[in-house]
C-alpha cells in the first residue's frame, strides 16, 4: 500500500511540472539560409514562443566578443508587444551574443533565454540598430520570402511583408511596445514581499547566480594541483628502483662476480720479449748526404708546354645556336589532329624504269608464249596385220614314271586303273 502511494505521489508531481516545462516561453525552431541563399551567412532566424501571460519580449542585441555586464556592450534593445499563447520568426544580422526576456503586463520577467555568439551563421552580417527584426519566413517554403537564391527563382508573394507570421496569416507579434517599457529594468517574480531589481546587462547577478558559482569554486578548489615530476623522479630513482633491484636480487639471486686474470703458466720462459723496445738504426750516411724533398723539386725537370696546333675550340654562351638548322619545323605533334602536309615532306623516290623483256637471237620477240602450228598430218591409227593366235599342240609324249625310291617313302609304282598309261595300277608300300 505504501508503494502505491508514493508511485501515485511521483506521478502526480510529474503531471503537475509537465505543463510548465512544455509551455514556457523560448527559441522553438530555426533556420539558417543555405549556401545558395541571397541571405548566405547575412542572418538567421528563430521562431519564439509566447506562453499564456506573456505580453512582451523584451530582445538585447551585443557586441561580438564583448562583456555582456558591460552596458556599452549593447549594440540594439527591442521591446515588442506581443499575443500570449502565440509564435512569431525573428530575424538577426548580428553574430553577438542575444538575450531574450518574456514579460508579463505588469513588465515583470516570466522567461528568459540566450543565443550564444556564433562564428558560423553569420560572418557576414552587419551589428546595426536594425540587427533584431520581425521575419518573412514562409514556413511552408522553407525559405525567406525576398529570397530569388541567386535570381534562379522568383519571390514568393506569402507574406506579404515581415510580420514574423511564417506565412500562416497569424503572428505574435503586435507592434513596437518601447512606449510603455519600464526603462530597462524588471522585477523577479521569484521573490516574495518586494521585488528584486535584475537587468539585462546585470544576468549574472541575478538572485541565486552567486551561489552556483561558489559552488563551482568549492568544487574547483577540491582538486589537487599537479604533482612536481622533478621530485617524483628524483624518488624514484633513489628510492624505488634500489628497493625494486634488492627485492628482485633475493628472489633470482645475483650474476657470479668477474673472474680474475689468471697467473702466467710456470716455467714458460718469454726470453725477455715484453721487456724489449725495438730500436731503429739510421743509414750510414744518410744524415750528411744533403737529401731532401727540396731536393726532389729541384732535380724534377720542367714540363714543357705544348700549344695546340689546331686552334682549340670556342665555347658558344648559347649552345642551341650552334645546332644545324631542320629541314623544316612542321613536325608532328604529339595529340594534335593535323601532322602537316605530307605531300611536303615525303621522300622523293629513285626514278628506275622497268627493263624490257630479252630477245632471242634471230630477233623473234620472245616475251609472248609460242603458239604451235599446224602442219596438216594425221594422228596414225593401229593397222590389222592378218595373223591369229597360236594354239598349244600335242608333242605325243608321255609323262615319265619314278622307278626305284625316285619318292621317299615309296616303295614301287605299280600303274593301276588310274595311272596316266590307263592301266589301273595302284601304289604300294
């Protein structure tokens, strides 16, 4: 029961906060002209919001980089009558600072806002008394009404003028209202009992700003300053790494000392040959002789110089004059559509005739085929001679018969019925 009640309790202060955190007074929407734009980096706008009792806006225009506590830092001051519950679009040229108050009838501050200086938006616009104006946005377009990008298009003719009314017909905005201002300065409604005083170039000390601020300076003041790195490593050199190489020595132990030169072997005798320095000896004769490298120069003969017969050659200071001249300077270009006249240029060719075909030596032209004559005579045909075939004739003889072994492996003929003389004899074994 406990838990309903405080979910309950929470859900009715979030509805009760809602509405005012939706439906206070500010900066709803923005355009920036785009490149193309005849209004490119020369202003921006805003669509403000005017929530219910809200009767002006009171709108400070500064100076780009300067201190915005400093009055003289006020380039222009609007202070507009305007519908609460309503919207109107604003124009600014300047890229300063601007500070936006809501008041209430009675000229009290119910909202307030800023739009931070900007190097982006408007590096062209001008800081002037005319900085801060209704607009002629046309929401529905997207663009300025005046606005030809450049002469590509035409003007649109909604609105009409710069009313602020985005081209809906209705706006916020209900004429010049610095008639009826307070001066300048407003009361906070935050108060009870009297009214406190708070300006536009005093937004910094307003009731409360001072406490945020010590708080920062609490905060900032907590934080410790930078360490001395010349003390931290003056200690770690003396102090961490010693320790650190102690602790590791007794944990993998230490390198073995540096062995000592071993003593010279017994009875090695070196005859006393360290112990000699080797002397040079002069030539006899040598330091009275007279010699000397002056000696070498003196005695050198002389080189005798030779002029060149032929003349030498001259050095030209342009050497490219010296060049034999083209044959022309029509050359071929490389991508170029006409390579001259060829017919120009060409190389002659050698005129050789073609020689004539040989003669035989009775003078008969030979460079025709020969063509064969007739001479009349008949192709001779094969003639009958009268004779016939022989015919093979009976000789009368008789086959001779074997006698004996004439045949291996056969004994005796006997003719028999079928034997060539017609006897009938037969073979036998």
């Amino acid at each position: 029961m406990i838990k309903k009640a405080n979910v309950f309790l929470i859900l009715t202060v979030f509805l009760l906060i809602l509405p005012i955190q939706t439906f206070a007074s500010g900066m709803t929407r923005e355009y920036d002209p785009p490149s193309n734009s005849d209004y490119y980096q020369k202003k921006i706008s805003y669509q403000l919001y005017f929530s219910p009792g809200v009767a002006k806006v009171r709108i400070t225009q500064y100076k780009y980089g300067a201190d915005q506590t400093d009055p003289t830092s006020i380039v222009t001051q609007k202070i507009w009558n305007v519908s609460p519950n309503s919207y109107m679009w604003v124009d600014m040229t300047c890229k300063g600072a601007t500070g936006y108050e809501y008041l209430d009838s009675s000229s009290n501050v119910v909202d307030m806002n800023t739009r931070g200086q900007t190097d982006v938006y408007l590096n062209s616009g001008t800081c002037d008394s005319n900085s801060i104006a209704p607009s002629d946005f046309n929401e529905t377009q997207n663009q300025y009404a005046s606005d030809t990008f450049g002469g590509t298009t035409t003007k649109l003719s909604n609105p009409p003028t710069a009313d602020g009314s985005g081209g809906t017909g209705t706006t916020g905005y209900q004429g010049d209202g610095s008639g009826t201002s307070t001066g300048g300065s407003t009361t906070d409604p935050g108060t009870s009992g009297g009214t406190t005083t708070c300006t536009a170039c005093e937004m910094f000390t307003c009731p409360g700003w001072s406490d945020y601020m010590n708080k920062l300076n609490q905060i900032v003041s907590a934080i410790p300053p930078a360490p001395n790195w010349d003390d931290v490593a003056g200690k770690f050199r003396d102090t961490i790494v010693p320790q650190l190489v102690n602790d590791m020595a007794g944990v993998i132990g230490s390198a073995p000392n540096e062995p000592s030169t071993p003593s010279q072997l017994l009875g090695t005798d070196d005859r006393g040959i360290n112990n000699q320095v080797p002397q040079m000896q002069d030539v006899p004769g040598l330091s009275g002789s007279g010699f000397s490298s002056q000696t070498i120069k003196d005695a050198a003969p002389v080189i005798q110089e030779r002029q060149d017969p032929t003349g030498g050659f001259n050095l030209v200071q342009d050497p490219l004059s010296s060049l034999p001249s083209l044959p022309t300077n029509d050359f071929p270009k490389p991508g170029s559509t006409n390579a001259g006249d060829w017919g120009n240029n060409k190389p002659s060719q050698p005129d050789n005739p073609t020689p004539a075909a040989p003669k035989d030596t009775g003078g008969t032209d030979t460079s025709n085929a020969p063509i064969p004559s007739d001479s009349g005579a008949t192709a001779p045909s094969p003639g009958d001679t009268g004779g016939t075939a022989p015919t093979p004739g009976d000789a009368g003889g008789t086959v001779p018969a074997p006698s004996g072994d004439t045949y291996p492996g056969m004994k005796d003929y006997k003719p028999g019925p079928d034997s060539p003389d017609g006897s009938g004899g037969d073979i036998s074994p």
